[in-house]
C-alpha cells in the first residue's frame, strides 16, 4: 500500500499545535536587538536549525562577513535586499545579526558560511528598523534618551549616551548629519549597519510636512553611503521592497519607490558600490517552506511515490496538461514532494501576484494552518499534499484568504459554492443553514467516498485567487492534474467536475472562461433566484398541461387527473380504453413498496357519485407517478418557467449577450428534458387482470415502463404505455391478432350456447380475463375465425353464416345478431338445417360381421384398429412462460380441458424445489422419476433409479439434495433426470382461472427452466 504523508513527514511543533503565529514567522529586528524576540528567532542555534541556506542568505552572508572580518572580496560594502512584500528580507538581517554576534557558538552556521570568514573580533552593530521608530513622539533608547530619527538611533546603538550627544541636535531638528560625523561614531571599528523598512518611517513622517523628512532622508543616505566607502570593515545592508523596474506593490509601495528614487538619484555613490541580494529566490521557494514546517520529510520515500503518480499521469495524459507527458510534471512532484506542484503554482504564482500576500511569510502563515487542520483529519488519499488539502471550511484558512488578502468580495462564492464556515452553519433563527454545494454534492453523490467536488471548488478558489484577471483561474486538464493522485478514481474526478460546473452560482459562465469564481452571481444563481418567485399555480398549471399533452393520443382515451369515480364514465361506445392520469399530487406510486391508492381503487370499483357497482372495469388503464421523480419534473418546469422570465423584460436589458444566448439555448433543451423527466416519472401502469399484483384486493396486475429510449422521442407517452401493453397481451390494436375462439367461448356466456354479438362485445370491456380492443377490428376477427374454424354459427335475421358458407359482407355488433356454438346449434337445429322425414324407409344395407369373442384375458377386439392417440402439446423456457406458452397452445387448438401436465426441469436444484411446490397442489395425482448420476474425481460413482408417488418421493428428495450439493462442491460429474408428471381426473379446465393459478404456484420455483408437455383431456 502506498504510504501517505502522515507515515513520512513530521510538521513542526508549532504547526501541529497550530501555533504558527505572526510571531513565530515576522521577523521584528528590533526585538532580536533588544532580546525580546521569541526564542525561534532570539536564539540564533534555533533560528539557523529552522533557516534554509537559500544561495541567496549564503551570499549575503559571505559578502558581508567577508568585508568585516577584512577578508576583502569582490563586492563593495553596500548591500540591497530586494524582494517582494514578505519575502524574507528582515529575517536575512536577523541571520546577520546572529552571524556577528555568536557566530561561532552555532554549530551549524557552516551550512550557510565558511566559518573562518566569522569575526574573531567584536563587531559594532547599529540597526534602525523603521517599523519600530517613533518620528513624532520618538522611541525611547534609555530612561532619558528619545530617539526621532535613523541617525538618532544609529548614534545611539554605536556610541551610546555619548553617541547620541554627538548628534542630538540633528535628531531633534530631523535635520541629516554629515559623513564625517558619523564617521565619529564609527571610530574605525569593524562595523554592521543595517536599515530596514525605510518606507515604514517614511510614510510615518508624512504629517510633519514642515520637517522635510523626505529630503533629509536622501541626505543621510549620501552621508552614510560615503561613510561606508571610505571606511574599512564597514558594510550597509538596507532593505527595499521593490522589483527589479524599481514598482512595488505593498501597502507602503509609494514610500518604497521614493526611496528607491534617493537611491537613484545617489546613483554617483550608490550605483558604484552597491549590491543588489535576493535572500530567497523562486526556486528556492518550496526548500525554506519545508524547512520551515517540517521536522522530518523521509525524502528516501519519495520515489516510490513519485513514480505512482507518473503511472497515473502516463495513464490518463490524453486529459492532463502537456508536461504530464513530457516528464515535466515528474521532475517537479520530485523536486516539490510532499507538495504537489499545483500547490506550489498556486503559491508561488497566483497568491503571490496579489499586493497583500506576504511572499514566504505568506506562505508558511497558509500552510501552517493548513498542515495542523490536515494532521488532524489525515485523509487517507495524502499521498501528496495537494492544492484540495487545504480545507477552506477551517476559519484560519478562510481568514487568511478573505481578511488578510482583504478579499471579502470572495466571501459569497466560498459560502454559497465551496464550504459553509462554522459560523454560516446555522441562520439568525438557530435552525440549520446550507453546507455549500460542493459539500451538499459531496453529500448527495459521494457519500463513503473522498469528498470529490469539495476537492474541485477548493482547487478552482485558489486558482481564481490571482492578479490581474486574465491570470485567474485554471482550465480542465491543470483541474485534472490537480486533483488526481493514486487514491481517487479518475471518473470520479470528471463526475464531480461536471456536477459542479453545472450547479455552482459563482463560476464564471462566459464563454472560453477557465474554471474560476466571480464575485458575483452566474446564471445559474440568477435562475434559482427567478425559480424561487416561480408561482405555484403557474407552477401546476404548466406541469399538467404538458403532463395532459404527452399522454393524449389517438389509441387510447385520456382522462387526465380525475377527482374520483363521478369523472370517469362506465359507457363504451367510443370504443377505445381509458387511460385514467392520475395527478402527482393525489396519488403516486412508491418505487420500493407497490401500494394501490385509494383513489384508484375507488375508480375501478365505482362509477357516478353514488357509489354503484362499475361494469366497464376491462376498459380502465392507470397511469401513475413514481413518487421519487416527482420533484424532478417540478423543478425543471419551474426552471423553465424561470428562463421564459428572463427572457423578457427587464432582464433582456440587465443581462449581458452572452448570458442572453444561454438562455435561449437552454430553453430549447429543457423542452426534450422536460417531457424525458415527465415520462420517466408516469411509468407506473395498473390495467385490469384476473392475475392480480401480489398485495392487491382487485383484479389489477402491475407493470412499469422500462424504455431507456423515452428521452429519445420524448413527448410521446402513449405508445410506450401501447408497446407495453402489446407485449403483455393485454391490448390489441386493429392489426393483432385475437384470441383463439374456444379459448373466448369457454372465458364468456357464450359457453352457454348463445349470446349477442353486442353482449359479447360487452364482455371485453367488462372481464379483465379478456384483453382490451381498440375498436372492432380485432373482434370482427376472432367471429370471422370462430366461424371458419367451425366454433361459431352467426345468425342475423334469417341470415345465417357457418364453416362452409360464404362470409356474409359485413358483421353487426347488435341485440339482433347472435353467435351460437356449434354443439348448440347442432342441437338447436339452427345449423345445420334437420334432414325433412323420408317417406319410405331405405331397406338395410348389409354390416360388417359379428366379432369374434375374446380369446384370452384380454379386451381389445382382434383385428380392430387402436384407438386415436392422444394429442400432445409441449414448449421449452423458463417455467412461468413454458406452462403460458403451453395452455396457449392448448387452448388455440380448441381443447377444453387437460388430462395430465408432465415437468422435465433441467437443472438439479429447480427440480428438487419444484417437486415440493408440486406436491402441494390440491387436484391432481402426482408422480415422480428421477435418474441420478454422480461420478467423482477417482474410482467413485453413485447411481440412483427412483419412480414413485409423494409420500415416497420426499424421503428420496431429502437425501438427493445434500449429495448433490457436495457433488457440486468437490467438481464432480452429475447426470440428472427428472419428471414430475400431474394427472388430473377430472381434467384441468382451460377456460376458467385454473391454469392461471397452476402456474403462479409452480412459478415460486424462481425461473427455473424446463419441458412442459401436456394432453388433452376428454375428446381432443
């Protein structure tokens, strides 16, 4: 398992204490003067051990050291730190400090400086420190001494009481001494001066207008500067927070460019003599940080780690930035590691273009807080620590980001978007408020998982942290490579991308915009905020006339949203099934738990308002609402509702083009999303059948609209609810084919002998046994069969139409047209016709001779012919559509009964659970064969012949079943061979629910597959 960062690095103290404060990490050089400081920079063995030697502090340390101690060397004297706001150019004047103080006593200052360049000699040490100084009340150096001035200050730190003496005057007129003066101070000692933060005590003296501070300032930095030219062992180090075009961009940026302007205009002395330092470059960045925060990185570890992430990155660079391919990227995780190298882009090159970062200060205030949240939660995904680690629901994050940087414009996007503060978890009345929707994603999608979309909207509200604009935000493949690492899913990456691309309120929806936050709201937040003043009834009405609107059709007849039985007639005569659409807010239909509602039942019981009994009930379909779905078609009309107002006024003249674009386009969409969503909830069917659903009083069965296709050709619901129907044989349009005459004579009074062809018509909207007819096509049909096949005799008036006789033109569904069976006709003398009475008898024909009597002991009549042998039908499939598919057969070749059912399941366990289920059945006499085989891996076999009835039949069942199991288990070979064989008495009838109710019993099997054969029962 690959380690995570927990196992190889150890923060620091202070950063797993979350103790990392401004004092720990801004250097305050008077307070290291003084001794006040805290011990990370008062004692100079601690400040070294948490000090990484930058090239640039090791050659700042060389040149000045090199011209104190007399060792010469190739710069001047005069030395300028130069970095940005933050970059660590105090804490480069707090290395020197220590360097000439105790320098030899720190055992580790070899690392930065070649020990031998150390003073063996005092060294005197003046600093001002500009932050600190007091121009208009003066800073107090003694009981008796205010200092108003650098010079005050300088004189004071060089020569003491006596120092200050020299120059008390020029300190209380602010008034610059000259070089020859200080040079008095100095008094040919080896000598550090050093000045910082000029530009503070500058812009301190602004209110005194009169005192010329500015001027005299460019005249001490003459004096000084051509003190330290002409004086040996004497080194100036100043420090100036500007970039090499001499622009600042702090706080104090104008009075650093006026003081970069003095030394400018001191160019004659400065120029010549001066060295220009950087204590820490780029590059070295990602070192002092590690430094810094860490006690122990086990840099052995790496690779391995490196290396996984290579794989990963290799794997997927068709999605990832170019340098994932190059190797770039790799050499950069190694050079970064346990930082990824987004981490470090975003330091180094977003937040640091912001005026109020502070440069490494910054950087290791940010990350120190981020490592004591991280340590405390280790995530397991830590291999490296990403720009995601950095959890933006901690408020010393936040503050860091929001109030320091002074960005409170970003306060709405990372509530609303990325992560709800403590202290926006709860609204002004104490109840629960909104997590963010990264956090609700997280929630909603990723639960069990790494949170996925708060690890994007973190990664994308750093990135939109950059100056200027252009330079915000990051694009899909460097979001990509952000996020990736060897313990999240790349596809889970791209799902939680795409979900909060397309539900965030605050990414910038331009187009062409890389992922980023604006301050103010997308389109997305505009249309939730129009959603919300969506009214209800429009809400409603919308929904049921585009509900009303895909459902209608031409097949079946709609009746929408009725309120009970009073709104749905009981007549026929429009000759099409009623699809009863039921509303989504009386009834639905849970997806887990099928529960008919009252509503329905009611409907199906009764018609009128007075409660009597329904006829018609075959002629009633409900279409319900699965009640999961429900809100889904709610919020997408509501959304729609919402662009329709944003497409008018005034908001065409508040939104930009682009906005305005987006909206037309999304209209059009969400008319396909709008009737997909409405057919994917209106899926649940309840149609008349004597197989009722399980749980169900009436005879309804259950089915849902399983159409992956309905967005496809969304707006057309009937024909799914049509197919559907087709397919389970209940409806028949005027192309199908009907049921088999004997199959409809048996089921109806028509068994009997005779009925109207109006009564039996009746019978198709009134027996859920029967399918339901759109129109008469099918009808006219099955009379047509009935007749030809020689089941039905037709009789209108004295028309009269049987097997034999020409079809009359046309058939009439009336009281005056009747259909007889043919028995009942035969025996009727309706068809055919009685022979009229012969006047003279014939005289006898001659017969065959008497038979000879039976010889022997049996019955048969020598020489007679055997009698007819018994027809038989059969089918192979699973069990429930073998038995269906049989008495279909049975019934279509006219039979009227089953003499016997024989089951051959094909595998052992089925056979052994059917043989229960079929021993229960009441009715039929059961008997049972079974031919077992089993030949095991060696010299072992088993063999096994069994026929009997129930009683014998279990004992044999109970002892089969575990030596089949271990047969299974050990891998041997089983041949298996069994049939249940069923012989009813009385025969099983075919037109009542008999077989139906056979073989819902014997479907318990599961779906069992096997043989089924059959024979008529009686005459075939």
């Amino acid at each position: 398992m690959l380690p995570t960062v927990f196992d190889l690095c150890t923060p620091r103290a202070d950063v797993l204490e979350g103790k990392l404060e401004d004092t720990r990490l801004a250097a305050d050089l008077a307070q290291v003067l003084n001794g006040r400081a805290p011990p990370v920079y008062a004692d100079p063995a601690l400040f070294f051990a948490n000090t990484y030697p930058t090239r640039g502090l090791a050659d700042l340390l060389r040149a000045v050291l090199q011209v104190v101690s007399g060792a010469g060397g190739e710069t001047g004297a005069v030395f300028r730190l130069h970095t940005h706001f933050g970059g660590g150019k105090t804490h480069a004047l707090v290395a020197l400090v220590h360097a000439v103080r105790a320098g030899r006593s720190v055992t580790t200052l070899g690392d930065f400086v070649d020990p031998t360049l150390l003073p063996r000699e005092p060294v005197a040490l003046a600093a001002f420190d500009g932050e600190n100084a007091d121009p208009v009340n003066g800073r107090r150096l003694a009981p008796d001494v205010l200092a108003f001035t650098p010079w005050g200050e300088l004189a004071f730190q060089l020569a003491g009481r006596e120092g200050f003496a020299r120059v008390a005057e020029s300190d209380r007129l602010r008034v610059a001494p000259g070089a020859d003066t200080l040079r008095e101070l100095v008094a040919g000692r080896p000598t550090l001066l050093l000045l910082d933060e000029l530009a503070i005590w500058l812009r301190k003296t602004k209110p005194l207008a009169s005192s010329g501070a500015g001027e005299q300032l460019a005249a001490f930095l003459s004096a000084l500067l051509k003190l330290v030219a002409t004086t040996p062992r004497c080194a100036l180090v100043f420090t100036l927070a500007v970039g090499k075009d001499l622009a600042a961009a702090d706080a104090y940026a104008a009075e650093h460019e006026e003081v970069a302007r003095v030394m400018e205009e001191l160019a004659s002395i400065a120029a010549r003599n001066a060295t220009i330092l950087n204590p820490t470059r780029e590059e070295e960045t990602v070192a002092v940080l590690k430094r810094r925060l860490f006690e122990r990185i086990d840099e052995a570890a790496g690779p391995p780690i490196v290396g996984a992430y290579g794989e990963l990155w290799k794997r997927f660079a068709d999605h990832l930035p170019p340098a994932c391919r190059s190797g770039e990227a790799v050499e950069a995780l190694r050079a970064s590691w346990p930082f990824h190298p987004d981490l470090v882009a975003v330091l180094t090159e977003k937040l640091a273009s912001l005026s109020k970062f502070q440069r490494i200060r910054g950087m290791l205030r940010l990350l120190g807080r981020a490592l004591h949240r991280l340590w405390r939660e280790r995530p397991k995904d830590a291999h490296a620590i990403h720009t995601h680690h950095l959890d933006l629901g901690f408020q010393p994050i936040r503050d860091e980001l929001t109030i320091r940087l002074e960005r409170p414009d970003m306060v709405p996007p990372l509530v609303g978007d990325v992560a709800a503060g403590e202290e926006q978890r709860t609204t002004t009345e104490g109840k629960p408020a909104g997590l963010g929707l990264a956090r609700e994603l997280d929630r909603r999608t990723f639960a069990g998982m790494p949170p996925y979309a708060s690890y994007v909207a973190r990664t994308i509200f750093f990135h939109s942290l950059a100056y200027p604009d252009d330079r915000a935000g990051i694009a899909a493949p460097e979001l990509r490579f952000a996020l990736l690492s060897p313990a999240l899913e790349f596809e889970f990456v791209e799902q939680a991308r795409k979900l909060f691309a397309a539900e965030s309120s605050f990414l910038d929806d331009r187009p062409g915009a890389p992922y980023r936050f604006r301050t103010e709201p997308n389109l997305t937040q505009i249309l939730r905020r129009e959603e919300a003043r969506v009214d209800a009834g429009e809400l409603r009405d919308r929904l049921n006339a585009r509900i009303r609107e895909i459902f209608d059709g031409r097949t079946l007849e709609l009746v929408p949203f009725p309120a009970g039985p009073f709104d749905v007639q009981d007549e026929t005569s429009g000759k099409r099934p009623r699809l009863v659409l039921i509303g989504h807010e009386a009834a639905t239909v849970d997806r887990l738990r099928l529960e008919v509602p009252e509503l329905v039942l009611k409907i199906f019981r009764e018609r009128g308002s007075t409660g009597e009994f329904r006829r018609a009930r075959n002629h009633l379909l409900f279409l319900l609402a699965e009640e999961q779905e429900v809100e889904t078609m709610r919020k997408l009309v509501r959304r729609k509702l919402a662009l329709e107002a944003l497409a008018r006024p005034p908001w065409t003249q508040q939104l930009p083009e682009y906005q305005r674009k987006q909206i037309d386009e999304t209209k059009q969409k969400f008319e396909a999303e709008i009737a997909a969503a409405i057919q994917k909830a209106y899926r649940h069917i309840l149609y008349p059948s004597r197989v009722r659903a399980e749980g169900i009083e009436e005879d309804l069965a259950h089915s849902v609209l399983e159409h992956p296709a309905a967005a496809a050709k969304p707006g057309d619901g009937q024909r799914m609810i049509v197919e559907r129907l087709r397919e389970l044989g209940k409806l028949r349009l005027a192309e199908d084919e009907p049921d088999s005459p004997a199959y409809v004579r048996d089921r109806t009074p028509l068994k009997k002998g005779s009925i109207t062809t109006a009564a039996l018509r009746k019978e198709f909207t009134d027996d859920p046994a029967l399918p339901m007819l759109v129109g008469d096509d099918v009808f006219f049909k099955l009379v047509r069969r009935g007749v030809e096949q020689g089941e039905f005799v037709y009789r209108r008036g004295d028309l009269i139409w049987a097997k034999g006789l020409p079809a009359p033109g046309s058939i009439a569904i009336d009281e005056e047209s009747e259909l007889f069976t043919a028995a009942y006709a035969r025996d009727k003398g309706i068809w055919p016709r009685p022979e009229p009475e012969p006047t003279e008898p014939p005289p006898p024909s001659p017969g065959p001779p008497p038979p000879a009597p039976p010889t022997g002991g049996g019955s048969a009549v020598p020489g007679a012919p055997p009698p007819p042998a018994r027809a038989v039908v059969e089918a192979e499939a699973p069990l429930r559509e073998a038995l269906a598919r049989v008495f279909e057969q049975a019934r279509g070749r006219g039979w009227r009964s089953l003499a016997w059912l024989e089951l051959r399941p094909f595998d052992p366990a089925d056979a052994l659970t059917l043989a229960g289920l079929a021993g229960l059945l009441p009715g039929a006499r059961k008997r049972y064969e079974y031919e077992v085989g089993i030949e095991r891996p060696g010299p072992s076999c088993f063999e096994l012949r069994f026929s009997g009835p129930p009683e014998e039949e279990k004992p044999v069942r109970d002892f089969l079943r575990p030596q089949l199991e271990a047969a299974r288990a050990a891998g041997a070979t089983i041949a298996f061979d069994a049939t249940i064989r069923l012989d009813f008495d009385n025969g099983l009838a075919l037109s009542g629910d008999a077989p139906e109710q056979l073989r819902e019993r014997l479907a318990k099997a599961g779906a069992a597959a096997a043989q089924v054969r059959a024979s008529a029962g009686g005459e075939p």
